[in-house]
C-alpha cells in the first residue's frame, strides 16, 4: 500500500521516510504564522521564560484582522507585536494594510509546493492551493513552535475528491466548494487531510483554487492540498518571482484513502448557504427574492483579482439597490493596486460601492461592515455562523462574488444571470 500526501511530507518533516495515518511525529515548521493574535501569542511565551524565539527568520506576522484599528484596544495591540518583531528581528512582518495573511504570503513567495506551515489561523488550510502541507493550530501550540522551532503532530487520514467536467455558465469555485460541504457535511473531513484531483481541478486557476483549500476548513479539514502544477509554477513565478524546483510530495496511486467522493463540475450551479451553517448549502434559484441590506465582497476566500474582476464586469454601468450597501475589500494591497489599474475599482465605485482598506473587514465582526440587528448580509466569506460578523441577530447568507454583485443590484438575492448577459 502507498502513502498520501499527507503521509509522505509529514514524515519528511520529522526527519525521516513516510509515516502512517494515526502515527504521531515531531515536525519543523518552514512557516509559523500569526496574525493580530500575535499579541496574545507572546503573553503565552512570556510565560515559558524564553527571551528569544528559535528561529525568527521562520516566523511571518500580518496585521490583518482589525485594520485600521477601531478602538484603542486594537492599536495597543498593535503596537505591542510591532515592539516585539522589532525585538525578536522578525523580518517576514507586514503591517496594516498589507493585507489578509493568506494572501499576502502566497503572494510573497513564502509558501510552496513541499513546504510546511502551521498558522494562529483556522483558515490556514488555504496554501494547500500551492501544494503545501498547511494547518491551524491554537495560541498555545503556536508559542510551543516560537520556543522550540518544533511541534507533535498526528498524522490525518486522506479523503480523495474527485471532480471531473467543467465548471460551466456562472458556477465558479465557491460554486463548488459549498456544493461539496453541502453534500458531505460541516464534520465530514474533522482532522482529515482532503485531497483534490480530477480534470476539473487541473483546470481551475490559481485563485480559484485557493478557495476550495481555504473553504475546506469550513468541513473540519486539518489541510487540504492541490496536486501543483503549471498552473502552481506560473503563479508563483508571476507573483513572487520563486522557483518551485523541489519536492512535491505526491501520493501514490495506491495510496489509502479512508473516503473517496466524485463530483461533476458541469452540474454545479451558482450556490448560497443558508444562515447558520455553511453546509446548508443550496442552489440560488431556492432562496431567490430574499432582502438583503448589505452585500460584502472580500475575505480570504474571495477578496482577489478575479473576485473584483467579476462584480465589476456585473455592476458596469448600474447601480447598487436603494436600501442596500455593497462594501468590497480587496485582499491585499497588490490586489487593490491591480484592481484600480484595470479600472475595477472606479467601476465599483461609480456604481455606489464602498471600498475598503485590504483586510479582513467585518468578516469576524471587529469592524467595517457590522450589520444592524435584523439586517441581512450576502457575504462571500467563508463563515456564517449566528453572530460571525458581529450581530447575533443579523443573518449571513454565503455566496459566490457573481452572485453578491446581482444581488447588490437588485437589493434581493439574485442570479447573475437575471442581471447579466450569457457567459
């Protein structure tokens, strides 16, 4: 029997040949991620009494979460992990307005195939997209790697998805990603490392991948990963002018994998999770009509280039609906910088847009975009649980950018197709 990906870089990482799902190893980090929760990271490593991180050349840190800050909390927080990377020589450090931490480090070129990175984020399951081995882990774990450079780790067992065909009309990624969480379920990957394959996936684009390995978290995943490729290569090569010669840890083809699930891409079509729960996923056409007040285009999972592109392409020449707001926040500032040259932005603000500064925006409710009680959010987030973006009681409905931008014109949720010409 062969080894998974999961299998076989996990045991790289701890310094020897491929280890077995269930088995529990000793790894070194290349990447440790932190971000606004810096702050709290270092009161837990004060506290083991180590003056100086192992390795801070390894460290990446990114003010993301509440940027600008809102409140005085939030810039003495700030101000706290600038001292400390000042302190520890953390060179890989990227203040306010940089960007989301996901984004940015794929786009700095510190992330690729065969690397390993562990991150204070529940998303951090997204640089699978680029062939890594990339998991959360919690506050605790995170100052345990800033003291000692390593980490235990079990090793996950594999789910294979399969997804043949061709994404077709106004179905993109995101399409795709809750139409696999809805079918499966929000438990269906708890601490399993999800694999993709299949034509479909090959033929997806950089950006696009990203957001089925940043959603995958969504059902529980400790990774997720993307076979890389030219694709992987070409983006990276663009992006941060990086080779990506090396070792991409690829699964045998009689690798054992506890799940295997197919999916026809040719039969997804533009999606909407209900409030509540993202596997509550159902096709747009069940939830046509509903109000919505506000409609957040951004995130980690859909604040890029394409993302823009597309609400964009939908809201030239309209208008956002009376009685509704549309804010868009890029996800990094090569994006805005990208998207302003190509005229998106200017687009999106003609049409009544709210741009914000590259961020995480309100999508866990610090701040920019907080809902009032009652109102409803189209957010193309990746979390809608009852009080994610700040209001207990103000629902959050999950959607693809297409969607977000036709239902921003109508001021109820849309198709694209309803307000868009035929792709």
């Amino acid at each position: 029997m062969g080894y998974t990906f999961a299998e076989k870089i996990l045991g790289a990482k701890s310094g020897g040949g491929p280890a077995k799902a269930g088995q529990f190893v000793v790894v070194e980090p290349d990447v440790a991620l932190s971000h606004d929760n810096t702050a709290a990271i270092v009161q837990i490593f004060r506290k083991i009494g180590i003056e100086k991180v192992r390795h801070p050349e390894r460290l990446a840190v990114v003010l993301d979460h509440a940027v600008p800050p809102p409140t005085t909390l939030h810039a003495r927080n700030h101000a706290e992990i600038r001292q400390f990377v000042g302190e520890q020589g953390i060179v890989h450090f990227y203040d306010a307005g940089r960007g989301i931490c996901h984004q940015v480090l794929s786009e700095e070129g510190l992330i690729r195939p065969g690397t390993l990175l562990l991150g204070a984020d529940s998303h951090s399951t997204h640089y699978g997209a680029l062939g890594a081995f990339s998991a959360g882990v919690g506050r605790s774990e995170m100052a345990a790697i800033w003291a000692t450079g390593r980490l235990w780790l079990k090793v996950p067992e594999s789910m294979k998805i399969v997804v043949q065909g061709r994404l077709g009309g106004w179905a993109t990624s995101k399409d795709l990603a809750l139409r696999i969480i809805g079918a499966l379920g929000a438990d269906a990957a708890i601490y399993r490392s999800v694999e993709f394959h299949g034509e479909a996936i090959r033929r997806l684009g950089m950006e696009s991948r990203f957001v089925l390995t940043n959603m995958m978290a969504e059902m529980g995943a400790k990774n997720a990963w993307i076979p890389p490729d030219n694709v992987t290569a070409g983006w990276l090569r663009e992006q941060a002018g990086v080779d990506t010669a090396g070792t991409p840890f690829l699964p045998d083809e009689d690798a054992d994998y506890v799940e295997t699930h197919l999916f026809d891409a040719s039969a997804v079509e533009p999606m909407v999770a209900r409030p509540g729960r993202v596997d509550d996923a159902i096709p747009v056409s069940q939830v046509a009509g509903t109000r919505v007040q506000q409609v957040f285009i951004g995130t980690c999972t859909n604040g890029r280039l394409e993302d823009i592109a597309t609400a964009a392409e939908i809201l030239r020449g309209r208008r956002v609906a009376r009685g509704t707001r549309l804010l868009v926040i890029p996800a990094s500032s090569r994006v805005l910088k990208a998207a302003l040259d190509a005229g998106h932005i200017q687009t999106l603000v003609d049409a009544g847009a709210m741009i914000g500064v590259p961020g995480c925006g309100p999508c866990m409710g610090n701040h920019m975009g907080i809902p009032a009680p009652g109102e409803v959010t189209l957010s193309t987030a990746n979390r809608n649980f009852r009080g994610r973006m700040g209001t207990p009681d103000a629902p959050i409905y999950l959607a693809s950018p297409a969607v977000a931008a036709a239902s921003a014109i109508t001021g109820r949720i849309t198709h694209p197709e309803e307000v868009a010409v035929e792709r």
